[in-house]
C-alpha cells in the first residue's frame, strides 16, 4: 500500500532543534538580486506552476487550514479508482512507470539482446500467454505433485508407509515448491546479532491473524470458508468431492492443532546445531538443513541455530509424532499447490480472487499485464534495469546525490546545536550520518551485461511454460537467499538496492545497512525535473523522502542501531530523558488532531516517529534550500504564481503530499502514519510556546514567513 501523509510542518522546531525564524524570502526580504521577479517559462516551470494552481484552493486562508489551501482543490477533483482504496502523487507516479517497464517488458526479444533481458521478457511472455497457461497449466501442476509423492486426495492408490514428511518437503524443494508450511527456515543478516556473521534461523510459520482465525476453531465462518475453498481447489484438481471434504477436514484439524501451538513473543535462542538435535532428537535437523540447502552449502554441527520459539519445536515434535500420516500429507501438499494456484487455469485463478477478496486481500491490479510484472519479484534486478536505461536520465541522478548530500550537511547542523543532545550522543550520532550510505536511482552495476548475465546464470525461464518458469525461479530465489548464509552482514549489497518505483514509492531507511534507497522512477513529474528551480526539488525529494528518511537514523527505532548498523542504543540516559520531553509536545500535539472524514482521532503516541521525521526532514530541506541561495543567488519564480520562491519551497512540498482516502482506509492508516496540516493557528501558538526559549512574537512573524 502506497505510504498515507496528511500532516502538518508548519509545526517543526519543537523537539530537535530551538525554535528559531526562518530566514525566508517572503514581502519583507531585504535580499535584492535582480533575478528574483523574473519567471521560469521552461516546459518543466510550466509544467509546475498548473501542477500547483491545479491543486491549491487560493480562496483558503493558508493560516487557516494550510492543507486545505494547499490541497483543496486536489481533494475536489481527484476520483479514486474503483479497484484503489486511494489515491496519492506517489501511487500516479508509481502507475506511470509500471506502465512504462511493462511497455519495455513487451517488447518482441531481439538476437542481440543480453540474456538476462531475454529471460525477463520470457517470464512476461510465458505469463501473458493464458490460452498456453489454460492448456498445459494444470497438466505440469499435477505432473510435479506426482514426482513429489503425489497429493493423497487426488491418488487412487496411496501408500503412507512410504510417506515420511521429511523426504517429501526435499522433493519439494527440488521441485520449486513452498517448504516452509510446517515451519520458516530462513537466513538472518548478522547485525540483528551483532555479528559479522549471518545465521541460520528458525520460527513458526503462522501470521497472528492466521494464527487467531485458526484458533478460533471450525466453526468460525472464516475457517468453513477456507476449507470450502481447500475442497473446491481439490475438486478442479480432480479429486472426488465426498472424499476432498473428508480428506481435507482432517489436513485442516492438522493446520488448526498447528497454528494452536504457535504461541508468539518468547525470547530466541541461539544454540549449536548439535545441540539443536539434542534438544529436539526426533528431527534429523543436521539431514533436514543440509538436504535443503543442497546445493548452494553443507553445515556441520558446530553451525550456529536461531530458535524463534523454543517452545513451539517442543511442541511441534509431539505433534509430528502424533499426527496422522495422511493428514499430514494432505496438509504439505494443499499448502504446495496453494502458492502455484496463481499459475494455473482461469477458473482456478477467479477461486483464488474470490477467496482473497473474502478475506479482506483486494488484487493490486486487475489487470494481468499488472500481476505478471508483479509476479516477477526474483527478475526485479533486470525489471529496473531496463527501466532505468531506456527510460531515467543518469543527469537526474547526479543532481539528485547533491542534493541529498546539501539535506545531510543541513541535519548535521540541526543535530549540533540540539541542546537536548549531550556530546557523547552527538558525536556518535554525527558519525552515523558521515556513514550513511545513498543509493539515489540506481547502482552503477546495472549497466553491466557481464554482472547481470552472471547473476541470472543459475536460472532457465522458457517462454512456453509459466509453472516451470515459476518454479525455476523460486528454486533460484531460495538458492540466492542460502548463499546469505556465508556473506559478510556488513557488506553493501548492491541487488538490494535496486527499486524503480516498482515495491515502495518513496525514500527508504534501512537502519541495518545505515543506507537510504531512493527509487529511479519517483525523480520526475510532480517530485523532481531538472529543468525547473531547485526550490520545487529540494520541497519535492528532499522534504518528506531525503530529509524525513535520514532523520529516521535517530528516532526511537533508528537509535537502536549504529552507524555499522548493528544493535546499539547509542543514546546516553540524560539524552533520553530530554528527547523523551520534548517528544511529548509531538505526542499532545497530534494526538489532538480529529478526522471528520474518519471520525477517528490520531494515536499522536503510535505516530510519534513519523511526525518528528516529518517536521526536522522538510526543516533540513528548507535550510539546505536557503544555504544554496546564499551561494547561487535566488532562482526565478513560476509563471502565473504570486509566490515567493521561499513561499513555493512550502507550497511545492504539501502539493507532493495530497493525498485522497476512503474513510474506511483513513481509519487504518490514521493509527500507524500521519502528520496533518488542519489545525487552528491558536493552537500551534500555544504548543509552541511550551518551548521556553520561543517568544510569542516569534512564532507570529513564523506563521507570516512560512505561510505568507
């Protein structure tokens, strides 16, 4: 879901740095420079000033209701879809440019192609192809489930005493299938332990509301629904319907006994692989991990295990002990076949749809050129890499770096004059800001055929068979996510960093790697254009993605990590206890705001982070804006706007956050994200006041410099 903001920055100076005035260039500006009345008349300024008028509402008093004056008539004229739960700048955006890749994508293979290129547009072809999909789909399914052992409620004849759920989940990994339906098994990036080293771990494999649905036992009409929908499936597979429904009750009164023992939030532990199998000796765990990272690694005993939950294993061989062998083969063969449904034939396909929209899972797209680039996660490194050089400048690129470095000098300021931050936190802190790695765009390694090439060697993709195409490729992804396993944590993986607006429209901390992603695709149209005045860039892309993202470094969950990115509170406790303060005006602040549209009120607790993240990012941006005047003169303003450019910088930045929701989505979104700019200039007054280094003067010559 594309990130909700309605917030507010006229309110920033409350927690990270003293209330002080702007230096804007508003009616009272003392700075002359001879360019400062002239217009950009560029297609990009033009482009940029109907974007505006577009979407401000003049007749509201900024004062008043900034988001309204900002956003009014956007909020008038925008028509969410009826397939979206909303619409946004980023979500347009985002659509664009997947119509672009999908363009490319559709393009006929040429000979002289590379054949990563080729072996995406393979998958995209074998996708699209439904009336291959219709013929031979179902036929390659069952195929594989055959050489699996064979699904017991489509088997005429099926012999349990050769079952053994060990041997099957080994012929399910060779053959692309989900292995993780019993329990997760996956590969964890050291840092999270403060070791070099990435680990071996293990957990239960449920989600919380699949585990409370499960639990709620057979009569919940959510779990009839969903064994009706394991029949039905059963049935266009083949099977006879009396006895799917016998069959698979008893695989469903396994996943229910499953999900039951489940329970969550009891503290790992990390034990030897020897004594792993001490500790749970009817699981062969040394056979068991080495038959399923086979090929890529063998492990020996003294290999490091991650238990999520040490109890739930316990349990869990009680009930593999007890379970019935049937019913347990009919369990990892319904939770195989459930990941392949989508694959397979039309019918199918709308049980599938059907089921997911019951349980709350809208489509993302209805369109199926939209689901088979969807469906291609493990070719998103070829899927951007096509975007990026036919379609993004490598000039947006260089610009785009210099301006985030310009935001970053700006927030080191900020942080050294914090007077609620003490030495020793600073100094750590401006550190981890000199160690914060960018990717803006892309990373140089994509235009590599050579590196490119190698990296999809492994896998074969033909453009005639979806689900051998599918499975290929889930076998490569689960053999490149094992590979982890022997990698150094600290290393900078550039395949991670590779995002063309395709997963996550926006900037995007990752406080493990200390790096900040920032997607090719979203530098352009309303967010960024070289050919325009700085002022609307440093608003677009720096205010509420470069500047909120590196403040995330020091909110209350990026102080959990260094500047390596290992687990460290590097706060003192003197610090803590001043943020924690200064904070509370944030948390008072937007917890008073209420939602007509919703009729909710903001949890100014649960959004804290995003709110702080908000105010110092767009504050660093709009200092980092100013400090480039001083060195560049002032830049001309927009055709037909009676604005400042100081005055644009502010407009610019709420006009990139008009955001149009259902109140149903607004009830959701309002408690985890939010910032708002409706709110009465009164009260501002008094929240900021709460800072006893602001004078009430201050704050009105601030309303009139920021919001004219």
């Amino acid at each position: 879901m594309v990130r909700f903001r309605i917030f507010s920055f006229l309110f920033l100076f409350c927690v990270l740095h003293k209330c002080e005035i702007l230096n804007a260039a508003s009616t009272k500006d003392k700075v002359k420079h001879k360019t400062r009345n002239k217009e950009c008349l560029t297609p990009a300024c033009k482009y940029a000033a109907t974007t505006i008028r577009e979407s401000i509402e003049p007749k509201v008093k900024p004062c008043d209701n900034f988001y309204k004056f900002a956003c009014g008539n956007f909020l008038k004229t925008a028509a969410i879809p009826k397939a979206d739960i909303g619409v946004t700048r980023y979500a347009s955006l985002q659509k664009n440019v997947l119509e672009q890749i999908i363009k490319r994508i559709s393009e006929p293979t040429q000979p002289k192609e590379p054949r990563w290129m080729k072996q995406m547009k393979n998958f995209y072809k074998a996708c699209m192809d439904k009336r291959t999909i219709e013929k031979n789909g179902l036929r390659t399914e069952l195929a594989k489930l055959k050489k699996a052992g064979g699904w017991p409620v489509l088997e005429k004849k099926w012999n349990e005493k050769n079952f053994d759920w060990k041997r099957t989940t080994y012929a399910m990994r060779r053959l692309g299938y989900n292995i993780e339906s019993l329990f997760s098994f996956d590969v964890v990036d050291g840092v999270k332990s403060n070791s070099y080293k990435n680990t071996l771990t293990i957990d239960h494999t449920f989600y919380p509301d699949q585990r409370q649905m499960f639990m709620r036992g057979k009569a919940d009409p959510k779990v009839k629904a969903y064994l009706k929908y394991m029949v039905d499936i059963a049935v266009l597979f083949g099977a006879n319907k009396v006895r799917a429904e016998k069959e698979l009750k008893e695989a469903l009164d396994f996943e229910i006994k499953l999900a039951t023992i489940a329970v969550s939030g009891e503290a790992a532990k990390q034990m030897k692989l020897s004594d792993l199998a001490k500790q749970y000796p009817s699981i062969p765990w040394k056979q068991y991990f080495n038959a399923i990272l086979k090929p890529i690694l063998v492990i020996g005993d003294n290999e490091i295990i991650i238990v999520r939950e040490p109890t739930f294993f316990k349990k869990f061989e009680q009930l593999m002990n007890t379970a019935s062998k049937r019913a347990l083969a009919n369990y990892l063969f319904w939770k195989a076949v459930q990941y392949d449904l989508g694959y397979l034939t039309e019918k199918i396909e709308k049980r599938k749809r059907e089921i997911n929209i019951m349980f709350g899972d809208q489509p993302e797209w209805t369109d199926r050129s939209h689901e088979c680039l969807q469906r291609s996660t493990a070719l998103k490194l070829s899927i951007h890499a096509v975007y990026i050089r036919k379609d993004f400048s490598q000039k947006s690129k260089k610009r785009a770096e210099k301006l985030a470095v310009d935001i970053e000098q700006q927030l080191k300021k900020i942080v050294k004059e914090a007077n609620w931050m003490d030495e020793k936190t600073r100094t750590i802190g401006l550190a981890k800001l000199d160690s914060m790695k960018y990717c803006i765009g892309y990373p140089k390694e994509i235009f590599d055929d050579k590196i490119l090439n190698q990296y999809y060697s492994p896998v074969e993709v033909p453009a005639n068979d979806y689900v051998e195409a599918s499975s290929n490729l889930l076998i490569f992804y689960l053999n490149r996510s094992f590979k982890n396993l022997r990698k150094s944590s600290n290393n900078f993986d550039w395949t991670l960093h590779m995002d063309a607006i395709y997963e996550y429209p926006g900037a995007a901390y990752t406080p493990l790697e200390n790096s900040i992603d920032y997607p090719a695709g979203i530098l352009q149209g309303i967010f960024y254009d070289m050919n325009r005045p700085d002022y609307l860039n440093y608003a677009g892309i720096g205010a509420f993605d470069l500047g909120h993202e590196m403040t995330r470094a020091f909110d209350n969950e990026g102080r959990e990590f260094g500047k390596n990115g290992f687990s460290r509170d590097w706060w003192t406790p003197e610090t803590n206890k001043k943020f924690i303060q200064r904070a509370d005006c944030f948390i008072q602040q937007y917890g008073n705001y209420y939602i007509e549209e919703a009729h909710v009120k903001v949890n100014g607790e649960a959004t804290q982070n995003s709110n702080i993240a908000d105010n110092v990012g767009v504050k660093a941006a709009y200092f980092a804006y100013q400090n480039s005047v001083k060195q560049k003169g002032p830049e001309p303003k927009l055709p037909g706007l009676n604005y400042t450019q100081s005055q644009l910088f502010w407009i610019q930045a709420a006009v990139t956050q008009c955001a149009k929701y259902t109140p149903e989505i607004m009830k959701t979104v309002i408690a985890t994200h939010f910032g708002f700019w409706d709110r009465n200039v009164d009260g501002i007054k008094k929240s900021i006041l709460g800072d006893s280094h602001v004078d009430s003067r201050d704050v009105d010559n601030m309303l009139e410099v920021c919001l004219f």
